[in-house]
C-alpha cells in the first residue's frame, strides 16, 4: 500500500523551503501566501535547476488549461478563507493534484493577525477572536492533510511550510502562534528543521540541509523511521520530496 508524506517543514528564510515544496509530485497546488513560489526552482538529477511550468489559479473559477504532469498552480491566498477554499476543491476529488503545499503558515497567521488588528483597532493576541482562528488555522492544517486518505483522489503529499523561531529553551521552531504551537507538530508524519550549510562534497558551494531528528538547536522528527533508517545521520542535504516518497516505498512493497 503507497504511503503518503504529510510533513511540516521550518526553517528561517533563506533556507530553500519553497524549493523543497517545488520538489513535490505534480501537478502540485501551491497556497502561497509569501509571493515566492513563481521563484521555486526544482533539481534535475544532473545537478541543475529549472523553474517548472507554473499558472495562476483563483479558485472561485474553474480551474486553468494547460496543466501538465510537472506543472505548479498557484493560488495566491491572503487568509484563511483562501485555504478554505483551496481545500473545498480538493475534498470534492475533482482535480489533478498529487501535491498541495501551503506556503507558508506562519505568513498566513501574520496576514489574519494583521486583519484582525485592523477590524478592532488593537492587539489582538489573547482576545477570544484571536483564539477561535487559530483553532481553525489546526484544524485547516489537519483537514489538508487528512487529504491523503481521500477515497477518490488521495494526494501523495501535503507540505505545511514555515518559518522558523528560537523559544525560551534556545531551539528553534515552527513559528505560529498559540496552541498551534504545540499542537501541529504532532499532526505530520515528518517534522523537517532546514538550513544552508557547505557542501561536504565540494566547500566552495552550499547545500540545503534538512533535519528530521530532534538536535540542540531545533525541534524535527520522522514517525516513518524511514528516513532515519536511510539517513541514520540524522539529516538529509538537497532534501526532495520525490526522493523521500521514493524512500518510504520501496519498489519491493510497491
């Protein structure tokens, strides 16, 4: 039975997340509330780079033509009510997608923060509004997820995409607010902590790193043990998602 990869992945900017979320099965829906996804780029085996084939989508339309086996569908989202929407679609299984990659909550969060402060004219961390939204920012997140188990049309991979914060134990983690700070982690099968290091195989270039094991400086984990197993290091340079669906089923099991 194919296993699908519902993961968090966090990191400050900088750390090449949008690529890793480029680097999904596609067609690949992106809900991009940082504006960057046009910029994503993908890794060919040879090394080299390419911006795959992308269209903007509102999803109160029908959705584009010209949507390819490698194509990314933008939806570029403001709020929670843009998810939500982004979500219905899914659900009703009427689409092309694999992949779905939210990018990123944390600006999300910041958007309807901002919203909210607006509306009431103050702070509005601590009011009962501010509580109720985030309740519903977990539940979107779970929802999204539980999409890989749609009777009709499961996605192969959700990726939540975050920035990062040091918390008072000196670690860095997913940087939402609330409960959603200790609530979502538990959620996704893969927690990644990414960050730019030099290339172990030639110092004159840098890599992208992600962590998928708790270490001094940052919170991560993998429940599928199989990157573990794979990477028994702890982390995993020019991360990609189709390399980690790869590792999690192995052509003997498929």
């Amino acid at each position: 039975m194919f296993k699908p990869l519902k993961a968090l992945i966090h990191g400050d900017a900088g750390t090449r997340k949008s690529w890793l979320g480029a680097s999904a099965p596609g067609p690949r829906l992106v809900l991009d509330a940082e504006k960057g996804s046009h910029f994503a780029r993908r890794v060919r085996e040879d090394g080299s780079t390419y911006i795959p084939h992308a269209l903007v989508w509102d999803p109160h339309y029908a959705l584009p033509d010209g949507i390819t086996e490698d194509t990314t569908v933008i939806v570029k989202a403001n709020g929670l009510d843009d998810l939500e929407l982004g979500y219905r679609v899914l659900a009703a299984g009427e689409h092309p997608f694999r992949s779905v990659i939210v990018d990123s909550l944390s600006d999300f969060q910041l958007r309807e923060k901002r919203r909210l402060t607006e509306q009431s004219g103050q702070d509005v961390t601590g009011q009962r509004e501010w509580g109720i939204l985030l309740d519903e920012f977990i539940d979107i997140c779970q929802r999204l997820m539980d999409l890989c188990d749609h009777p009709t049309a499961p996605l192969v991979a959700v990726v939540v995409l975050s920035g990062s914060v040091e918390s008072k134990d000196g670690k860095m983690r997913p940087m939402v607010q609330g409960a959603l700070a200790t609530r979502l982690p538990g959620y996704p099968d893969l927690l990644g902590y990414t960050e730019v290091v030099v290339n172990p195989l030639d110092p004159s270039e840098a890599v992208g790193r992600m962590h998928f094991r708790n270490g001094m400086g940052w919170v991560a984990k993998d429940r599928t043990h199989f990157l573990t197993e794979e990477f028994p290091q702890g982390y995993m340079d020019s991360p990609n998602i189709e390399k980690i669906l790869h590792i999690m089923n192995p052509p003997e099991e498929q």
